[in-house]
C-alpha cells in the first residue's frame, strides 16, 4: 500500500464492515426474523394457548418485536385497513380477497358467576336461570358484538335477563362479577385466568362454540406475518 493507502485502511475496512451489517441486517429482515408485529387481540382471544404459540414465535423469531393492543373486531378490521394493525386475532370475516384467514380454534361460552353464588355447584347452567338475574355486559360502544350469542338464546326462550352495560373490557367485567354484583358470559377457554372469587360453567344445552382466526391484509403480508401464519399448521 501507498502512504495514502495506508491512511484510508481503517476507513476502508470500517465501511465494508458496515456494508456486511447492513446486508445481513436486511437477510434477517426479509426472512421474517426480525422487524416488528403489530398484533390485535378481541378479548376472548388473550388465551393461554395463544400465549403458548405466541411463546414458540418468540423463541423462533426473538429478534421480532410484538406490539400487541386489544380491540373489537370491527377496530380490528379497520386498523388492518388503514395499515395500522399486521394481524388480527378475531372472529372469521366473509370471504374476501383483501384477506386471508387463519384458523386457529373454536371457543364455548360459558358464564362467569361468584364462586360463592349458589349456581357455582352446578356443573352445568339452564339458560333459564338468567330470567330476572343481573347480567353484565360490555358496553356496546366498546364491543358492539359481546354477549350477543347468549342474548340470542334468551330471545329464543324468552328469558329476560336484567342487563347492565357496567364496564368497556372483559377484565373489569369479571372483576365486577367477583365483587357479586352480578354473571357475565365469559370464554370457557379463560376459566383458568378468571380472578379469585369467580367461577366458570358452562351452559345447558351449551352455547354454539365461536371459531377464532388470525386475519391480516392478502396486499400488505410482510415477512414477519407469513412467519407468525407459518407457526399455525
């Protein structure tokens, strides 16, 4: 080397260094193994089995970073619209080529009652129990779709519930359940994650069960969904 060869030495070899990084940074990229994941979740979604695979994603793509926020499907369905949401953890769409779905269970609902409530030693609910009893729902502004399964099986049988709109989530409405002040529907699947003085039950006949799907844009799949889709044979 030259003098002048010598002194662009260290230059030269930190720009090819940099080059290297930035080459491989983008291989890891576009492979699904880093950049970020923007997850919704309704609230019957936050399980522990959607925590277990979301526990398998991170262990597979720990570079990813999960931004999760919880919504009703009608948000959902607009922040993936507007490109502010990757995937959507919610009830199934119609068909539509904007989207593709991904299978991921099917959820029964129960009823969430106080574990000192007289019905918690049944096995079981009769749907014709709730007739005059305070039931507890979200507020329609908050999640428009809540509870309407179990209300339609009321109309059905013409049971008239007392229904308090109490609260805007699903964690505070149990909450208000185990302070007695009244039921609420609540997933079979989240009997585990109730609070104490809360009891889950299923109903009799039991409830026509829900399917749960993840949902992202079919235009917009970025590396890092068609990884998180790939973990859900």
């Amino acid at each position: 080397l030259t003098k002048a060869g010598r002194a662009l030495l260290p230059a030269a070899r930190d720009t090819l260094n940099a080059a290297q990084r930035a080459s491989e940074a983008a291989r890891v990229l576009a492979s699904g193994k880093s950049g970020l994941l923007r997850l919704g979740l309704i609230s019957p979604a936050a399980t522990p089995e959607l925590a277990a695979r979301l526990k398998r994603f991170h262990r597979a793509h720990p570079l990813v970073q999960l931004r999760v926020r919880q919504e009703d499907a009608a948000t959902q369905q607009r922040l993936l619209e507007s490109d502010q949401l990757d995937v959507a953890i919610t009830r199934p769409l119609n068909a539509s080529p904007r989207f593709r779905q991904l299978k991921l269970g099917d959820q029964e609902q129960g009823l969430a009652l106080p574990s000192d409530h007289p019905w918690a030693r049944r096995r079981s609910i009769p749907t014709r129990l709730l007739h005059r009893a305070p039931l507890l729902l979200i507020n329609p502004e908050s999640n428009p779709n809540y509870g309407q399964l179990l209300l339609g099986r009321c109309a059905q049988l013409n049971v008239q519930p007392v229904i308090n709109y109490a609260a805007d989530d699903l964690a505070t409405l149990v909450w208000l359940v185990s302070a007695g002040l009244g039921v609420c529907p609540y997933p079979l699947s989240l009997a585990s994650t109730v609070p104490r003085g809360v009891a889950v039950r299923p109903f009799a006949p039991r409830l026509r069960q829900l399917e749960l799907v993840a949902l992202w844009p079919a235009q917009h799949a970025s590396p890092a969904i068609e990884a998180f889709a790939a973990l859900h044979p």
